[in-house]
C-alpha cells in the first residue's frame, strides 16, 4: 500500500506531462491550422495582387491609352482573348457612366456614386472594391479598378474589371486540407461569399450569421486566430481565420475549418499513446509489486498463518521450513518454528509420561491378582517390554537363602549373569540406584559382561528395609536411560512390594499352616510348599529332597512316661528339626510322631547326610521334663529325591515313606530309597 501511495506522485507527475504534451499537441496543430489559412491569404493576396498589375497594365496599354476613341474596340475585341482571367472588363467615364463592356453590366452599375470610384479617381491608381456574389453566375468576385491617364496625367476614364475568386479547390490543394475541412469567405455583413466545398449551396447566402464562429470572429479585435467551435454544419472544428480585408463598409474574412477529430488527432493519438504506455508502466510496476508482495510477504504469511492452522488441528509435525529466510517474516516463522519443536518435544514427553504412568498403574492393578512369584514375574516381564521397548533387561531376585541373586526373568538380551553375589553388584551394595555411562570410567558391575561397555542400570527391589531384588536395565543412548530412571524406579518399587506382599502373605498362611504342638509346619501346608516347589524345580531343573521321620517306639515312651512326656519329646525333636534346617527347607509335622524335611536345591547324598546328622543329633539328645530326665531316644528315616525318584511330589514322598518303612526295620537308621530299591519293594509287598 506505502509502495502504491509512493507510486501516485510519479503517476500524477506522468498524466500532468501528458496533458501538458496533449495541449502543446493542440497548440501546434492551431499553429498549423493559422499556417494553412495564412498560407491562403497569401495566395488570394497573390493573385489579387496580380490582376492588379494586369488590369493596371492593360489601363496603360499604350494603344489602349492613346487612342481614347478605339479604347471600347478594344475591349471589346481583345481585351476578352488577352485577359481571360477576368469574367467581365468595363470602361467607365470619370463621372461614373460605364462607356462599354465585356459582359454584365450590372456589376458595375451605380458605380459613380461608390467610395471606390471616387478614390480610385482621387488616388489615380489602381484598386480593389469590395467583394461580392454575382447570383447570376452563383460566384463572388471582387472589382479590380484602374485608371486610364492621358498624356497630360488626367484621367481619361476608369477601366473596370471583376475577378472571380472561387477557385478554392485548387487553393484546398495548396494547403493539402483532407476533404472533410472546409475553406470559406465571409464578409462582415453576414454574406456568405464563398464556401468549398459547397454542397449545399451556401455561397451567396447569410447563413454564416447563424454559426458561432461568424460571431466569434466578428467581436474578436485580433487580425487572425483559431477557434475551436461548433461549425454551421453542426461538425465541431478547428477554425483558422483571417482577414481578407479592411475597409470602413466591408471587412472580409478567409477561414478554414478542420474537424476536431482530425486535427488533433496526433495530439489525441500521443496522449492515447502516452496513457497507454504510462498505463501499461503502471500495470507492470503493479504486477511486479504485487508478485514481490506475494514474494516476500503474502506467501511467506500464508504458510505461517497454514502451519498455525496444522498445529492447532493437532498436527504437531507442523512446521513452517522457512528458518533460512533472513526477513522479518522469516525470524518470525524461524521462532514459530523453535515453538512448535518445544510443544511437540514437551507433548510427546507428557504422552510418554502419560503412557508410563498408564501401564504403571495397569502394571500395578495385574500385579495386585497376581498369587504366585512366578505370576509377578510373568508381569514384570509383559510390562518391561512395553515401558522400555528394545532395551535388554532383567530382574533378579533374592535367593530364599539371601545370599545371592538369582536371574528370574529378563527380555531381550541382556549381557548379564545368571547369578551374582551381592557385592558383585554396586547397586545392591549400596542400596540405591546405580546407572553407568559407557562413556565414563565409573565402576561396572560384575554380573555385567563387558566389554564393550553399555550404557546400563541397576535398580534395587526395596521393601519393607528388605532387598527382594534387582532390576537391570540396558540402553544404548545413555541420555534415554537417564530419562527412564524414574520410570524405572517406579517399575522397581511396584515389583518389590508386590513381592513384599506376596511374601508376607505366604508368611500369613505359614504361620496358619503351623502344627500346635512342635510349631512346625503341618501336613497342608507341606503339601502345598512341595507342590509349588517341584514346579519351581522343574522349571529349574533342580532337586528336592524329601526326609521322612519317625520316633522309635513312641507308643513304649507315652506308656512309660506318660502322654504329656510324649508331647515334651515331640516338641523337642520339632525344636532340634528347626533348628537343623537352613532357612530354605521346610520342617513339618507329617502326622503322629512322624514327621518330615523338604530339601529345595538338595541332592539325594547331601540329603541323606542331613539326615544322617538329624539321627544323631536326635540320639545324643537329652529329653527331660520337670527336671526328670526321659532317656535316650533315636529316630527312623527315610530319603527321597524329586525328580529321580518320581516326578511328582507324591510318588517322591511315597517314596521316602517307602525307605522309612525300610529303616523301621532295625530303627535308628537313615535309608535311602534308590539305594535299597529292592528290598523296599519286597517289604511293601510282603506288607
Ligand atoms: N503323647 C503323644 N502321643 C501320641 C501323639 N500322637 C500319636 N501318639 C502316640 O504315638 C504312638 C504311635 O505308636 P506306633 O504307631 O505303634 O509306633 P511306635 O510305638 O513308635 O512303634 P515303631 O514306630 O514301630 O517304633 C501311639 O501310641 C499314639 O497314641 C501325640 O500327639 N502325643
């Protein structure tokens, strides 16, 4: 808009220039229209000027002028042949009575009493009268008079001759008018004197007195000029006039009258053409602003205000892409651009957020329903691969006998041991977080395999004061495993309590699992730990090992002693089983005065050693009550191992009751069951 404001001074500046060309146009075409009718005057003039000196010739014709008597002779017979020019020759008297004459008389008539007459007598030289329309021959003419002077200088007679001057067609040629323009002659009378063309017959006739340029000229005190009007034709033209003559009854005027449209129109053409180009200049100037204007700003304005419009709909990825533009615009679309990045950047972030704290909480809700370890596990994993997509990792857990970790699932591949020690692990040494940067040279983890060295994560399972476990992480950007550390934290923090849950649960059901009388656990509950930890083995391919107990002659001891001395020795021998047992076997009372050890981890030979103890610690036991010492007692027992000696818990069991049974043959003897396979099935069935 500034540019086209800009742009209307130069403009006005341009149209005033043509105006001011277009009238100097006009000026110069009324300069040439004054030439054209000066140049007729001329020629009017000349010729006027010419039959003066004919007829002032002729008047002086020695003949002529001597033989005063011959003179109408003359006229009469040569004069006509000599001077054709002249449509009528008259000689008059000095008192005016014309004496003879070629033609019309009547033109002459009167002539005595004229002021022309009386001057051409006083002046004795030759002369013009004024200019008149002869009807008769439908022609103007002017009197052209001279005296005829004696030898004495007297004036002997006027000889009078009439030159017709309607040759304009040849005048019109001189002045190379075009066909429409018009030449004519007026006089101050209104008197129509000639006209060419003439095609209504005008010539002779007051017409003129009904145009405006008869008016015109006649209260115009300049000698010539030119008028633009309305001509008696009705045509508006370029009117040039002059005067023919000046004198005190008749002033005569020669005119030419061009049509407007004609005479200007070079004047018209330049300003057209002037318009036209200054027209197409300010079109291109427009077309070049406009195309600059969408260049530079409209375009560029159009993809910022689209872009908005994008981000706005939702489409993050919406971008201008005209950070390389140097202009105002362009910082400006560099800085949406800048903008748009961090919103997009930070609404992804919150839609991560959003997701993980999502699946945490759905990680959390299965977690809830979950019964078993290996039910959490399963979890952890399913979960694991959707928080921490294409990364390695893994989660140990405590072993139950707490002095290592063992490796309970992972996903992936993580270069991780199966199993580590405590102190092998920074993060469980510490009790915290430990994440390691490949680049640096911080402390790695023994469990980790390197190298090469990973970018990795160690996060302890906390519960309760109590380490369940740990969680290890990989990623090869160390920045996104910095990101997820929280993440992480929370993943850890949910599995260890529902661990810790889990675990205190069973503790719960332990606890009510637990045999009255020896604190020990009870047949149910046995069943149930050998149930879930045969599955455990099998998955493992670990062994169980099953210890079958039972006190030599019981009944001979609660008869000797009596029932209640039955009840102290079988709390001892339940005091000494628990306090024989490491803290991942299982001490129950399977019934009566038998009772029974699990083994997780144990091996048929290392069972049958425990139980070897088992009986002699029993042997050497001192059993009293109120002080009362009851005797030496000694147990039987009976070892069996899961999977080898059957693969379920109870044909494992019913095994190691089959080498009880062997051992109660002699008693205070441990049996194991592969070992006297044969005896033990011949016994059962001599049973
Ligand atoms: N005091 C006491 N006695 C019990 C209890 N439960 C079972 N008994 C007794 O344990 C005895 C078991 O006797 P038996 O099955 O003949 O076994 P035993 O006398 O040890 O003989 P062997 O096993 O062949 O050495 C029975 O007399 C039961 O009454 C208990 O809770 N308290």
């Amino acid at each position: 808009m500034i540019f086209l404001l800009a742009l209307l001074p130069a403009l006005g500046l341009a149209i005033f220039n043509s105006h001011v060309q277009y009238e100097n146009q006009k000026a110069h075409s009324r300069e040439s229209a004054l030439r054209v009718v000066r140049l007729l005057k001329g020629a009017h003039t000349q010729i006027i000027d010419d039959a003066k000196s004919l007829v002032k010739s002729m008047a002086q014709f020695p003949p002529f002028r001597d033989q005063a008597a011959q003179r109408c002779n003359f006229l009469r017979k040569s004069f006509p042949q000599m001077f054709q020019r002249f449509s009528d020759i008259a000689l008059a008297a000095p008192d005016g009575n014309i004496l003879c004459s070629t033609g019309n008389i009547d033109r002459v008539a009167m002539l005595g009493s004229t002021p022309f007459f009386s001057e051409l007598l006083t002046r004795r030289d030759v002369g013009t009268g004024a200019y008149r329309f002869d009807p008769m021959l439908a022609s103007p003419y002017v009197l052209i008079g001279a005296p005829v002077l004696s030898r004495e200088n007297d004036v002997d007679a006027i000889l009078l001759a009439t030159l017709d001057f309607s040759a304009f067609e040849a005048l019109q040629l001189t002045a190379q008018l075009s066909s429409d323009s018009v030449i004519f002659v007026f006089d101050s009378s209104g008197l129509f004197l000639a006209r060419y063309p003439d095609p209504e017959g005008w010539e002779g006739t007051n017409r003129i007195t009904k145009a405006a340029i008869f008016h015109a000229v006649q209260s115009s005190l300049a000698d010539e000029g030119t008028l633009d009007l309305l001509g008696a034709d009705g045509v508006p033209r370029l009117f040039a006039y002059t005067k023919l003559r000046k004198a005190p009854g008749q002033t005569v005027y020669l005119a030419t009258g061009v049509p407007v449209a004609l005479a200007y129109a070079n004047a018209r053409q330049d300003i057209v053409a002037d318009l036209i180009t200054y027209g197409g200049l300010l079109l291109l100037v427009l077309l070049i602003a406009w195309a600059a204007v969408q260049a530079l700003v409209s375009r560029k304005l159009r993809r910022l205000v689209q872009s908005a419009g994008r981000l706005q709909a939702g489409e993050l990825g919406a971008r201008t892409g005209m950070q390389g533009a140097g202009d105002e615009i362009g910082k400006l679309a560099a800085a949406f651009d800048a903008m748009a990045d961090s919103m997009e950047s930070r609404i992804l972030e919150l839609q991560r957020h959003g997701n993980e704290m999502r699946d945490l909480k759905e990680m959390s809700d299965a977690m809830q329903v979950c019964a078993t370890q290996d039910e959490v596990l399963a979890i952890v994993r399913q979960f694991a691969l959707r928080l921490f997509p294409d990364q390695p990792g893994a989660l140990y857990l405590t072993h139950a006998s707490g002095d290592f970790f063992e490796l309970r699932t992972h996903w992936h591949e993580p270069v991780v041991n199966s199993e580590f020690l405590p102190q092998d692990c920074w993060a469980a040494r510490r009790g915290k977080v430990y994440r390691v940067d490949a680049a640096s040279n911080q402390p790695r983890c023994h469990h980790v395999h390197t190298p090469p060295p990973i970018n990795y994560m160690c996060v302890p399972l906390m519960a309760q004061g109590e380490m369940l476990g740990i969680l290890h992480l990989e990623n090869d950007q160390a920045a996104r495993l910095a990101d997820e550390q929280p993440v992480a934290m929370a993943f850890a923090e949910h599995t260890a309590l529902t661990l810790a849950n889990l675990r205190l649960r069973d503790k719960l059901h332990v606890q009510a699992m637990r045999d009255g009388l020896t604190g020990l656990l009870n047949r149910r509950f046995m069943e149930e730990s050998l149930l879930r930890e045969t599955r455990h083995a099998r998955r493992n391919h670990s062994q169980i090992a099953i210890i079958m107990i039972d006190i030599d002659h019981f009944k001979r001891f609660n008869d000797t002693f009596g029932h209640a001395a039955g009840d102290a020795l079988l709390r001892a021998i339940g005091k000494m089983l628990q306090e024989a047992m490491r803290g991942s076997d299982l001490a129950c009372r399977y019934g009566g005065e038998e009772f029974t050890v699990i083994l997780p981890g144990t091996p048929l030979q290392a069972a049958a050693t425990i139980a070897e103890k088992l009986r002699e610690s029993t042997q050497s036991m001192e059993v009293a009550m109120e002080g009362q010492a009851l005797g030496k007692i000694t147990i039987s027992l009976g070892v069996a191992c899961f999977p080898e000696h059957g693969d379920t818990y109870e044909a494992v069991l019913h095994a190691a009751d089959l080498a009880l049974m062997h051992a109660k043959q002699t008693r205070n003897r441990v049996v194991k069951y592969a070992q006297d396979e044969l005896e033990i099935r011949r016994q059962t069935q001599r049973r």
